[in-house]
C-alpha cells in the first residue's frame, strides 16, 4: 500500500510558514494539491493561497466553498493554525485566554464542522489531522489556556473520530519543539538545552511534523482514527537523568 495522495485536495491552515509550510510541502511531495490559509497573503507564494480568519465563521464557510467550487472536492483538511504566548498567568486578563482558547481549540473545531460536511458527501471520504502539542498531555505552565486548548483538540479528534466514522478519519499530532523561525526568535536562549533534553538529540524539523501528517492522511492509516500520534523525539528527559553521550 501506498500514499496514493495524487489528486487529492488537502487544506493546511496557517500552512505558509513554520511547522505549517512543513506539512504543505510534505503534502506536496505526495502528490496532492495544496490549499493554504491565513490572515495575511504569505510573501512568496508556496501553495493556493485563500484569505481567511478561521476564527470567523462567515470566512471559513467561504473558503470551505471555494474549495469545493475551483476543485471539486476536499479530501484532506490539516488543522495547523495555532499559537502559543507566554504569559504569567496569575497576571493574564480572560481576554488573552479567551484568545488563546478561541484560536487554537474552537476555530479548528469550526474549520472541521465545513470539511466534515463536504467530505461526508464525498464516496471517498476524507481525513482529518489535529496539529496538537505535547503540552496537551503535561503540565504547560506559563503556556495554561495553550495547554488546555491543545487537550482539547486531543480530546475532540478522538470525539469526532468516533462520530464522523466511517466516512471521516480524525487524528490528532502530539508535537514537541520543532525548529522553526519563531522557535528559534522566541526561545533562543534554552534551545540547546531543550535539544540535549530529548533522546533523539534534536529538536524536530517543520519536514518531519509534516511527514506524520502525511502518513496519517494517507490509505497507510486506514485503520488509524481517534488518535494522537507523539512526534516529540521520545519526550524531554527528567531533570535528573544524565545520558552518557557514546
């Protein structure tokens, strides 16, 4: 069995840059064509670019049917829009959480509702992958509405694997540190130790995150739905383990 993503019409939200240019390339290389999203047109054109607010429902509804009207069909929708400020919480207005929760918990929540219903009427199906964080499964203090909101979208592709089936796969990526522009801006100062901390001695690459996302869009997953695949290097090691380099 094969990728068999030629001719498929894949949606990657925020997919011109970071992790998210990672998967719309990915995608790529397998064949399929790319539609990407955002809320600004991206400086160098990598894929179909559609302007759109995910947190607004209107622009969603739009773009959803854009799709559908250039292309016929919508095989594959990768939620990867997100965002993760850091902030002392005990300081942080219900503004800023509300924020938080709003991007990256209901808008992909909402984006799903529109691909589900194309993608419900389609005989193939389609697919559906969760771009999460490992911070949906541990503590993510000074992260916490991040936090909660990527366990929610742990939480809400295993819901709706199970209530979308057996046209819609649902699955959710549990990513730890990827190097990307941001990552290495925002946490420059602890990403060599951050890198030393995980088995793997890395961090990952935007390629790699996407590669996953690949593989659970594709006929190689057919039997995969409802779960969050780790893509984390084997996690960051305790404190007090001391890995003897070989």
């Amino acid at each position: 069995m094969e990728l068999a993503l030629d001719g498929s019409v894949v949606l990657v939200t925020g997919g011109a840059r970071g992790v998210g240019l990672g998967v719309t390339r990915a995608f790529q290389s397998a064949g399929a064509t790319v539609v990407i999203c955002g809320r600004t047109q991206p400086d160098e054109p990598v894929a179909d670019f559609l302007v759109c607010d995910i947190r607004d429902v209107e622009q969603i509804d739009a773009m959803v049917a854009t799709i559908v009207d250039r292309y016929g069909r919508l095989d594959v929708l990768v939620n990867n829009a997100g965002g993760a400020p850091v902030a002392d919480t005990s300081a942080a207005s219900p503004r800023f959480h509300e924020a938080v929760i709003r991007l990256n918990l209901l808008a992909p929540l909402l984006v799903s509702q529109r691909a589900n219903t194309v993608m419900q009427q389609q005989d193939s199906g389609g697919s559906i992958v969760m771009i999460s964080s490992i911070n949906g499964s541990r503590p993510a203090p000074q992260s916490v509405a991040y936090g909660a909101a990527k366990a929610g979208v742990n939480n809400s592709a295993a819901s709706l694997a199970a209530e979308w089936a057996p046209k819609v796969r649902v699955n959710s990526l549990g990513v730890g540190m990827v190097r990307t522009e941001i990552t290495e801006e925002a946490f420059a100062d602890v990403l060599t130790d951050a890198a030393a901390a995980v088995p793997l001695g890395r961090l990952a690459e935007p390629s790699e995150v996407g590669a996953c996302a690949v593989f659970l869009a594709s006929p190689l997953a057919s039997y995969v739905t409802g779960a969050t695949l780790l893509v984390h290097g084997g996690g960051e090691l305790p404190v007090y383990f001391k890995r003897e380099t070989p």
